[in-house]
C-alpha cells in the first residue's frame, strides 16, 4: 500500500537535482514502517510499504522498486527467504 504523502514525478532531474527512487518497504513494525516511509517521502522519494512476505511478493510483481528495505525478522517469517524467491524467479531477480 502506498505511504502518506503525495509525490507526483516531475520529470527528469536537471542541473543538481537529485535522482528520486521508487522504494518499496518490506516492515512489520507499524511504527518502524511508518518513520521510514515518512523519512524517504521527505527525502523526495515514492514510497510503497506492506507489512509480510506474501504482500511484498505481490507487490514486486506488480511494480519493479529501485531500491527494497527488508526487515530480515519479519515476525514468524525471514526476509531473506523473499530474496531466495526473487533469485528463483527471473522475473523477479534483484540485482545487488
């Protein structure tokens, strides 16, 4: 689901502007999930976040990110096992 905020692309940065990023955060703290959604939307960026492995899988097939934040311990989950499906799934393969 997208963060609070409106970001809208502008076009291409120019003359000193900074590169904005489509992040996407994989969290499971609401409030952790939140301060960093509020800190990149400051910072100018697109922001999506969810909150388990099943959504950030549905998101990344939706909508390739620049960039992923991922909670490693996500409850009874591991993060890193959304990194072993993306290797799995061309589609999906993140480079590093």
């Amino acid at each position: 689901m997208p963060c609070s905020g409106n970001w809208s692309a502008s076009g291409p940065p120019c003359c000193g502007e900074a590169v904005k990023h489509y992040i996407l955060v994989v969290e499971d703290n609401p409030l952790n999930r939140e301060l960093l959604c509020d800190w990149l939307e400051v910072e100018g960026h697109e922001v999506s976040s969810v909150e388990d492995l099943a959504a950030a899988m549905s998101s990344l097939e939706n909508r390739r990110p620049d960039a992923v934040l991922l909670d490693v311990q996500l409850g009874d989950q591991d993060g890193l096992s959304l990194l072993r499906g993306c290797e799995n799934n061309p589609d999906l393969a993140l480079s590093r």
